[in-house]
C-alpha cells in the first residue's frame, strides 16, 4: 500500500523559507511523477509543482515560479519542495502526491494522481 507522509510545514514570517519533505514508501518511487499542491481554506486544491519520475523535468505554477524549488532523491524516496521568499498567501495545506502511471511527466493535471499525503500546514504571518 502506497504510503506518502508530508513533513516540514510551520508558521514563518513573510520573506521566510521553509523545506517541504514528502516519503513514501509502498512504491516503486522512481517510477512515479511527483507533485505538489496546496489547499487554503475556503479554496480549492491548486498546482504548486511537479517534477517527472526521474527529475530532469518540472513545472511550477505562475504564483511560485522564481521562489519555489521542485526536487526529488529517488534513493531516500523523497521529493522535496523549498520555499523561498513566502508570502502571507502562501498560507496553505501542501499535500503530496504521487501518479496513477509510471514514467509520466511532470503534469499539473489532479486527477493524474492517485497517492496523496495527509498534508502539511504551511503559514506565512508577521
């Protein structure tokens, strides 16, 4: 069974940086595209980024390019998402998530996804 487990989130000033970490275990992680998305309250799931299943790809929602780093480490299996330069509306739950198929590309499309992680809190205030 699939697991994915978010670490890394917490509440950091405007201008701050923090590192989103996401394991998973139960998968031929290698195989697999990643993404991360994020959800604020009152708003629904949107992109944040995704990198292909060997990392030689990504793709960045408009909001975060410039500022936000898609990463993975196939041998620990862990993708990785460092923010930088967060801003107030940044504040949201980033989930992880893992595709249905292996060998695809990094997709922003949700329903791409089958695997998502339980979340973790990321809030940007003075």
């Amino acid at each position: 069974q699939v697991q994915l487990v978010e670490s890394g989130g917490g509440l950091v000033q405007p201008g701050g940086s923090l590192r989103l970490s996401c394991v998973a275990s139960g998968t031929i992680f290698a195989m697999n595209a990643m993404g991360w998305f994020r959800q604020a309250p009152g708003k629904e799931r949107e992109f944040v980024a995704a990198i292909n299943w060997r990392g030689s790809s990504t793709d960045y929602a408009d909001s975060v390019k410039g500022r936000f780093t898609i990463s993975r480490d196939n041998a620990k299996n862990t993708v990785y998402l460092q923010m930088n330069s967060l801003k107030p509306e940044d504040t949201a739950v980033y989930y992880c998530g893992q595709t249905r198929s292996p060998w695809t590309i990094a997709t922003r499309i949700a329903h791409a996804y089958a695997y998502w992680g339980q979340g973790t809190q990321v809030t940007v205030s003075s």
